[in-house]
C-alpha cells in the first residue's frame, strides 16, 4: 500500500459549509483510501455530522476553531487577523508538515495571499499561479494563471509555462505537453511586450519545452496545445467566458427538447447522448484550481460546488502529492536557471 496521504481542509470555508465539506471528503476517503484529512472547523457544527460519516470520521481529525473568513473579507483585513480562522489553520498544517497539502472552498483573495505568506514559493519562481483543468476536444487541458496575477512580465509567463509543462506532464499524462501563450493572434508582432518577450525566450533559450508559439481564444477548446499560458487578467476572463457559455448551451438545449411534442419525444430517444454531454461537460469534473509555484499543494474549490466537486479538488491535491509535481516543478527550474547561468556566462567571455 502507498503511504497514507493528509489533507487539511477548511471546514468552514465554501457557500454550503461546512456540510459540502464533509460530504466531498467522505466520497474523497472511498475513491482515494490512502487519504486522511485534519479538519479545522467549529466543532459545534461539524461533530454531529462527523459522527453519521462513519467512514470519514475513522480518518479524519477536528481542531476546533470559530473563526472563519468570510466570502467579503479584504485579503489584507484577513492578513492581519485571521490567524486563527479555519483557513489559516490549515494552512499552517502544510507549513509544519502536519498534512500533506490544503482544499479550501472559502474567500479566494484571502486564500492566495495567506498561501503566499506561509508556504511561501518554491526556489527560481516569483509568483504562484491559479491553474486548471480546461476540456477540450482532445481531452484535457491546463489553462494558467486564471487570476492570481493581473499584470506578468515576460519572467512570469515563462515560469508558467515551465510549471504547466510539468503539471501537464505529471498528473494528466501527456507525454511531451504542447506549450502555447494565449494572445490576440497567432503572428510573432501580436500581443503586448511581455507576451512578445516570453515567446522569444520560449524559442531562443533551447527549453525542454514543446513550444507553439501563440494560440488565439478559439484554439482553447480545440486542444491544440495541452498547456495554456496567460496572465491571470485574461485568464480569468477565459474561464469565466467557457463557463458562462456552457451553461447558455445546457439552457439553449433544454428549451429546444421542451419546444414541441416531437421534440420531447425526440428526448426520450436522445437522453443516453445528451447523458455523456453533460457528463462530459460538467464543471464538477473540472473543479479544483491549483495554486502552483508554491512551497506546499494548496487546491482552492469553487465556493459553490457540492459534495462531488469538492471531493474532485480533494483528488486533484492528493493527485499533486502524489505525483511530488513541486519537486518536478523545482528540479525543471534549476536545470534551466542553470543553463541560462552558462550561456550567460558563455556569452560574457564571447
């Protein structure tokens, strides 16, 4: 058997908590049953329900808090007092090497900024990045930043793409990732400077990279590239476009099978192949977005995910440690700051 695997979770943080919580890590403990969880939480709403999960409560601990960040609490209002709120807490237990890594459904803003302060970014990287699952037509993809830097510079987005490269590599099994930053079009004058300035060190510096060169909007879901590297400005932008526009087709489906009699009975013979469409389609299978460059496995859930979703960000944390990706990730950035220092070095004496 593998070694047990321990994940702190905040209890308390997510629009349904701490009951999605709970209910995630159950179906969490029986898909994954090398997984243990630390679980930071008021006691007084998290013990009763414990106590039903027969299963999850064998393998998992409470440690009683009752402060909580909150959906609207400023990043920096958190930073100053919220050292003993739920999502703190378990934070802390990465950085003392209680558990393994982080899933925390709560404040996002709150999230990033606490993570950086404790856990801190692996050696050769300067900012984390949000980074996800994207479906596409040849499977899956990983988009990054989808938020956590609205400005990049050139340094940055080449980290991304080293960083989305391993994480591509490692967990969804491509075995060369194909690399692409998103920009305005895909010829070498397009785009902003630092987009411009990244592509040129993608091309030039003789990465181990499989680098595309620019990819437009519509190349997203064509799986043209299996790594996506953007700044967190319209990464965000991206995500939030691919899920609003998958929810206008579901709606636009509906409305079309209940237009008519026919149409219904059209239903009845279509239901298996609109079954796999929304299956295949479903943003619970996608949930989890990775905060990668940091010194430790924090996952952030969607506020506003159920049990099955959050039970997917729990998988893709304990997926992350599994797999050692921030050790893969900091081992790619030393050989490569090791190679530019020699032909740094190289060109000095040239």
């Amino acid at each position: 058997m593998s070694e047990p695997i321990t994940i702190a979770l905040d209890a308390m943080g997510g629009d349904n908590a701490p009951h999605i919580v709970l209910a995630g890590a159950n179906m969490a403990r029986q898909r994954h049953p090398d997984l243990r969880f630390l679980l930071f939480g008021d006691s007084a709403q998290i013990e009763d329900r414990l106590r039903k999960l027969k299963g999850l409560s064998e393998v998992a601990e409470l440690h009683h808090t009752t402060d909580v960040v909150k959906s609207d609490d400023k990043p920096s209002q958190v930073m100053r007092s919220g050292r003993s709120t739920s999502m703190r807490l378990a934070i802390d237990a990465v950085k003392d090497g209680r558990a393994d890594g982080i899933v925390s459904a709560g404040n996002t803003g709150a999230l990033m900024a606490m993570a950086i302060l404790v856990l801190r970014t692996l050696p050769g990287i300067d900012r984390p990045a949000m980074t996800s699952f994207f479906p596409t037509m040849r499977g899956e993809s990983v988009m990054l930043d989808l938020g956590a830097n609205a400005v990049c510079n050139a340094k940055n987005l080449v980290q991304f793409s080293i960083m989305g490269e391993v994480f591509a590599r490692t967990v969804l099994g491509a075995p060369q990732p194909k690399v692409g930053l998103l920009n305005i079009g895909s010829e070498d004058i397009k785009g902003t400077e630092p987009l411009r300035q990244a592509a040129q060190i993608l091309r030039e510096s003789d990465l181990p990279l499989d680098f595309q060169g620019f990819i437009e909007g519509d190349d997203i879901s064509t799986g043209v590239v299996d790594v996506i590297v953007t700044d967190g400005f319209t990464g965000n932008v991206a995500l939030k476009t691919a899920e609003g526009t998958a929810k206008l087709i579901s709606v636009f489906v509906r409305e079309a099978f209940r237009s008519s009699f026919a149409a219904k009975i059209g239903y009845v013979f279509a239901k298996r192949s609109l079954d796999k469409l929304r299956l295949r389609t479903d943003p619970r299978r996608y949930n989890g977005a990775m905060l990668l460059g940091l010194n430790g496995v924090c996952v952030k859930s969607h506020g506003g995910t159920d049990a099955l979703g959050f039970a997917t960000a729990i998988g893709v944390a304990a997926d992350m440690i599994r797999q050692a990706v921030n050790r893969k990730i900091s081992d790619q950035v030393a050989q490569i700051a090791g190679r530019w220092a020699e032909e740094k070095a190289q060109a000095a004496v040239s």
